[in-house]
C-alpha cells in the first residue's frame, strides 16, 4: 500500500513539472500567435499605405521633370535665339524681302552725285540746268534700261516730223490691240478720231492703241516706223537707244538717261508736244460718238497743277520690266531744268524724287542767297 502512494505522489509531482513546463510553451506559442496576427494585420496596411503613396509619388516626379521643360518653353517664347531655325530663317527671309530694295540702292547712293543728303529711290537720275546744259544731279546716267511710254514722245516726233494730215481720221482698228501685255484701252475698235486726237491721247493720258495707230497708219506702215523712230534717236545723238515698238510695251525699248535728256530737249522743239503733254485732261467721243470718255495726264503734277512746278514738256511710263519712269522739262525753285527719273519702285515714288530735288533745288538757293549777303 505504500508502495503504491509513493507511485501516486511520484506521478502526481511529475504531472505538476509537465504542466509548468508546458505553461511557457503555450504562452510562446500565444504570442507567436499574436504576433503572427499582428503582422498579418499590419502588413496589409503597409502595402495599402505603400500603393496609395506611389502615385502621389511618381506624380511628384514627373511634376519635377516636367516644370523645367516649362520653364525652358517660357524661356524659348521669351528669347529669340532660342527659336526654331527654320522659323528663324523664314522670318530673316521675310525681312530681307522688305529690306532688298533699300540695300539694293545702297550702291548707287554712293556712286551717285547727290549733295545735301539728298535720297532718292529711282534708279537712274539726271537733272540738267536746261540754259546752261550743265549737270545739277547724277546717279547712273548711262545704265541702259526699258523705258516704257516714255517711248511715245519718240512716236510723236516721228509722227509730226511725217507731215501727216492732223485733221484725217484714223479708225482704232484690231491691229492696234495690244496683244503683248494685254494691257487695257478704252479706245474700241472701230473708234474714229482725227490724227490730231489720236496723237493728244497717246501723249496726255498715254494710250497704247492710240500709239499703235500712229504707226499702223505711217507711210509703209509698222516696220517703217520704228525704222524712222531708230533713225531720229541717231540723228539725235541717242547711241545706247533702241526702239522696238510705238507703245513702250516692249522690253527691248531701252535707253539711258543721257540720251533721253537729249530726247526731250528735242521734243520740246515740237509746240504741238509742248502742249499735249501738259494738256490736264479731255473728253472724247468714242464708240463712233455713241459715248464720251474722260481722259487725264498721266502726271500728277500736270493734272494737279502743282504750284510750285511750271511744266513745259512731261511724259510718264511704266511696265513692269522699266518701273516707274518721269522726264519733264520744267521750271522750279527758279531753274529751268531737264528731270530724268527712271525706274522707280511705286507708283508716287517718281513725283516724290522730283520735289525732293525741287526742295534741294530751293535749299542750294536760299543757301547762294545767304552766302551773298
């Protein structure tokens, strides 16, 4: 019996020892467990916490990448010389365009005889003391060039030197249509008008049809013509002339300002041209006097009758090829003078040139003026 107490107490001391030993164990266990809990809870956070956070990230970087390229945009608007090249070059295109024609006069301003800073935008200038037949102006004198209508003071010349009936008539016909240019006429085929209109509109208000008929109606005709206006430009001395045509329409119409200011010294020896050239303006019967057209000089001085300009002899031309051309002989700022422009860029650019040298004209003389008191 006391053996089997022994046993018993032995066993119940050992049960005791196995359950403290196993208390750690379980408590391990249990905070294992929590912890394991724990982590499995946290680490869901993490990642969400971490996901929510990368957008935001990756948006403040391409928001720091980006901000220097904007500011290099404002920068580039800003600054010219960070344009792109072809925008440079096609805006250095566009102003060199605008400035060609500036530049392009450059060297002729310098090789010119032009006093008092005198500028002007024709390409060839000759200004002559008509009495004294002394050089006042220069700029290329000698450079041949078309001459456009100026061609018609020759044609007139030619045609009164004929001895033509005045007062014959001559019908527009369809031979005079200018089918080079294709410029514009209100004279219709199978107007009437005496040779002595024809003529007054050819010089006044610078008809092409009106020239063309003059030569279709000259003694053997067209060719014959322009024989006798080559003929008359060598007579007068005009060695780098040449006539093509009645009009001016043709290019090969060339001369220099030389020898047109031996023309028109010439051709105001003509009363007849004296007066059509500074005639302002006309109406004439057209159509076979079915209707009455109004025509104008083609100089604005003539037309305006400019006070400060007393116009003896004045004739205009233009075409493409020649520009805009003006010779006149006249008196202004107490001169007689001979006034040769040619090949001017605009339209006014030639009345422009001359009262530029009429202003240098009165300053030359107030300052003899001056001088002499």
């Amino acid at each position: 019996m006391r053996g089997w107490g022994l046993l018993l107490a032995l066993g119940l001391v050992l049960s005791s020892q196995v359950a403290l030993a196993q208390k750690p164990v379980e408590g391990q266990e249990r905070k294992a467990v929590a912890q394991a809990q724990t982590a499995g809870k946290a680490k869901p956070r993490v990642v969400r916490k971490a996901t929510a956070q990368a957008p935001r990230k990756a948006l403040r970087k391409a928001q720091a990448k980006a901000k220097p390229r904007a500011h290099a945009k404002r920068s580039a608007r800003k600054s010219p010389n960070t344009r792109r090249p072809a925008a440079q070059a096609a805006n250095t295109r566009a102003k060199a365009r605008v400035q060609a024609p500036r530049r392009a006069l450059q060297p002729a301003q310098v090789a010119a005889k032009e006093a008092g800073g005198l500028r002007l935008q024709s390409s060839s200038v000759l200004v002559i003391d008509r009495d004294r037949n002394t050089v006042l102006l220069a700029r290329n004198p000698d450079e041949q060039t078309s001459i456009a209508s100026i061609t018609k003071l020759m044609t007139a010349m030619v045609t009164l030197d004929a001895g033509l009936p005045l007062e014959q008539t001559v019908t527009i016909s369809d031979g005079d249509v200018d089918r080079l240019k294709g410029t514009h006429s209100r004279l219709a085929v199978g107007t009437r008008l005496s040779r002595r209109d024809i003529l007054r509109l050819a010089l006044m208000s610078s008809e092409n049809r009106a020239a063309a008929s003059l030569a279709r109606t000259y003694p053997g005709g067209r060719q014959q013509f322009i024989a006798a206006m080559n003929a008359k430009a060598d007579a007068l001395g005009m060695r780098n002339t040449n006539f093509a045509d009645p009009a001016g329409l043709n290019p090969r119409n060339v001369s220099t300002a030389n020898d047109l200011a031996k023309m028109v010294r010439a051709a105001s020896n003509y009363a007849l041209i004296r007066e059509f050239t500074t005639t302002t303006g006309q109406v004439v019967s057209v159509r076979n006097g079915r209707a009455q057209e109004e025509f104008n000089n083609t100089n604005r001085l003539v037309r305006y009758k400019d006070p400060d300009w007393k116009i003896e002899l004045s004739k205009t031309g233009y075409t493409a090829e020649a520009g805009r051309c003006l010779v006149m002989q006249a008196r202004t700022a107490n001169r007689p003078l001979i006034l040769v422009l040619l090949d001017s860029p605009g339209k006014l650019t030639p009345i422009g040139d001359a009262n530029r040298v009429r202003r240098w004209l009165e300053s030359q003389r107030i300052g003899r003026g001056l001088a002499s008191n």
